[in-house]
C-alpha cells in the first residue's frame, strides 16, 4: 500500500500551502492522479481520510477531489505522439511502473518507433492541482 | 466586547483558490522520511569502474557488523549493481504505508533493481530526477545509524538531487591509482568544496605496491584478486583483504 506514503506527501504539501498562503481552512484540494502510476483510488482516498483523522486534524473539513489524468508521451526519436492504450505490459511491468513510474523506460516503447527515449508529456504521478480555502 | 468605531464585530473570510498548480508534493515527505536516519554518507567517484558500489556495499556490511542499524540505497539507476555485491536475489521491499526495505545480512538494502526485472533502465537526466524523488519519498528506512548511499561516477542529476533534497549527507569518495580517476577527482573535491559538502576522505582503491598517487587519499585498498569471487556473498566479502583494508580507513575517518 505504497498510497499511504503519496497520500502523506498530498496533505503535507497542502498543509505547507495553507500556511504559506495564510489559508485559515482549507475546503478543497484537487489532486491529480496520473493514469501511468495505476494509484488505486479507493486505497489512497482511505488512507488521505485516516491521515487526517490521525494527524492532520487542521484539514478536518477539506474535501480531497481526485482528478483523472491521463498519460500522454511523445517519442525524442521519431516525435510520435501517444497515449498508454496503446503501450503493452504485463501485470509485473505495470506493478513496477506504479511503484516507480519511470520504468516506463525500462518496459515501454514508442509504438512506431520502439524506443524507449521518450517524454512522459502527462499523466505521470500524483499532483496537486488546486487547494481552496479561505484567508 | 464592543469592537472598535468603523469595525464589524464579523471578521469576514476571503475566499481564495490556488489555481492550476502543478505542485509536486513529494519532497514535503523527503525529510520525515529520513527524520530517524543519524548520518547520510553518499559513496562517490567521478569514473565508472573504480569500485564504488563494492566499496558502498562493502562499507553498510562492516557497520551492520559493527552493530549499527546501517541501510544502503543504491542510486546508480543506470548500472545498480550493489544487488549484485549483496547476493540479494529473490528479495523485494514490503508494501507498508509506503515500502519497507527488505534486510540483507543486517542491512536494509534499496535499489531500483528491484523494479527493473533486471533490464536496462534507460532514463534522461530529468527521469533520473523523478525515480530518485519517488524512492525517497515512498521508502521507509525506520531508524537508522548509517544511510549509505552508492551514487553514480561524477557529479550529475543524482548528485545534485541528493545535495538539494539530503542536506547534511557526507561525500566518501573513491578513487583510483589512474592518472586519469585522479585528474577528475581534484576538479570534483574543489566542486564540493565551494558547494559547502563535507567530503569524509578519499579511499584509493586498487592499488599494487607501495606507492600512491593521491595526496588527497585518506588511505588505500589493496587490490584484491579474490573480491570477484567473493562477490554475492556478504560473509565472503567481509573476508576478503579488501574488506579489511576498508574497515581500517572507515574506523578512521567515518564517525
């Protein structure tokens, strides 16, 4: 359940936000989960609502959206654009690249091409794209 | 109380939304990570093939001897071969609010050979960047003596990311008898130096007879014909000549 530890990272940053913006709530934070990291979204939603419950008590009243965010590569080689439907690996590859999302490299290739020099151009990990509250 | 003349008794909130933020938050958790780890020491050198990652291994196994809680973590993402030193085969960390390192003769080893599937992991400097971040932020070492980190040759991506995220952590560099090893080393050391990274010493690996070439070197490491075949299996390295040169130097200069 490696969740945990993204989720821990997801209120601390937000946590670090509020009060580097002087934030006396925050209501909502929008957290982007990239399709190529495979988060397990009910696993990560448990674990940000038990790490606030057992210590980050100020997010008490914020509400986690979690955001799709599809992956998108474009290849250095021939400049091919495309998306991970298009990609084949075994269940032990995509288990690899969720822990660690640049084994792309390692498992992946551009389908034109079959290089695995390419650009993560989206939809890599885990990201906070907005926190709302109030000053 | 009655509130000041021209001000409501009702502090009104101003709402305000921090939007289209691309904000990563993993290095919030990099320091909690390590808050239980007393001393970081990143094994370095600026050539391939001068020993760094047998000197990294071999340095984590004489602490853990010693009875320090010692890890090692292997950052060569291009050439990780610290598994290999190791023996540790068969092994992968334990999924427990992030990843458990599993333990290899007393140490607790990390390495991305354990999601390469032993192939090539052919990344850019910016990948290297985000692997490293994502091991940092998802292991959890627990308490710890010793980190000992077996970085890649020269000052890269890695290097920077590990003075950037690990402030503190300690440079021991490797070096060898080459003219060529040596040449590198004085521009890398004057590099540390004006960035403010305490360097331990200079190990000079690999040496035959009596004479050495570096100024610099803190002590040396005989070669060691019988180290290959004892590669694998840490009890055999701990005897090996190699390992008890080492464990002079280190009792020396790591504290």
């Amino acid at each position: 359940m490696h969740e945990w530890a993204l989720a821990e990272s997801v209120i601390k940053t937000s946590a670090e936000h509020a009060a580097r913006e002087k934030l006396r709530c925050v209501s909502e934070v929008g957290v982007a989960l990239g399709e190529l990291q495979s988060i397990d979204r009910e696993i990560f939603a448990f674990a940000l609502a038990e790490l606030v419950k057992s210590s980050f008590k100020d997010l008490a009243a914020c509400k986690f959206s979690l955001l799709d965010d599809p992956a998108a590569f474009k290849c250095r080689a021939c400049s091919a654009e495309f998306t991970l439907k298009a990609l084949k690996r075994t269940g032990e590859e995509a288990e690899n690249i969720h822990f660690i999302p640049e084994m792309a490299h390692t498992f992946l290739k551009c389908p034109e091409c079959a290089s695995p020099d390419f650009d993560i151009t989206a939809g890599r990990g885990v990201t906070i794209k907005h926190i709302r509250g109030e000053q | 109380m009655t509130p000041a003349p021209g001000k409501s008794p009702i502090q009104r909130s101003a709402p305000r939304i921090s939007g289209g933020l691309r904000l990563d938050p993993r290095p919030a958790v990099i320091g909690a990570r390590f808050s239980k780890i007393k001393k970081v020491i990143a094994v370095t050198g600026w050539k391939g093939g001068i020993g760094k990652s047998v000197t990294a291994s071999t340095l984590a196994l004489l602490l853990a001897e010693k009875g320090f809680k010692t890890g090692l973590l292997d950052l060569d993402l291009a050439g990780a071969s610290a598994h290999i030193v190791l023996g540790a085969s068969g092994l992968f960390p334990k999924e427990e609010m992030g990843l458990e390192p599993p333990s290899v003769a007393g140490v607790k080893f990390m390495s991305v050979s354990f999601f390469s599937s032993n192939k090539a992991v052919p990344l850019r400097g910016a990948g290297v960047s985000d692997a490293i971040m994502e091991m940092l932020a998802i292991t959890r070492w627990g308490e710890l003596d010793y980190l000992v980190i077996d970085m890649p040759p020269g000052i890269n991506d890695t290097a920077l990311d590990i003075i950037r995220l690990l402030p503190g952590t300690r440079v021991l560099a490797v070096t060898t008898p080459s003219i060529m090893a040596h040449s590198v080393l004085e521009r890398s050391l004057r590099l540390y130096k004006s960035l403010k990274v305490p360097v331990l010493g200079v190990i000079e690996n690999m040496t035959r007879g009596a004479h050495a070439l570096s100024k610099a070197a803190a002590g040396r490491v005989r070669y060691d014909a019988r180290l290959e075949k004892a590669l694998g299996s840490p009890a055999r390295i701990l005897k090996t000549d190699f390992a008890k040169d080492l464990a002079k130097i280190a009792g020396r200069i790591v504290n």
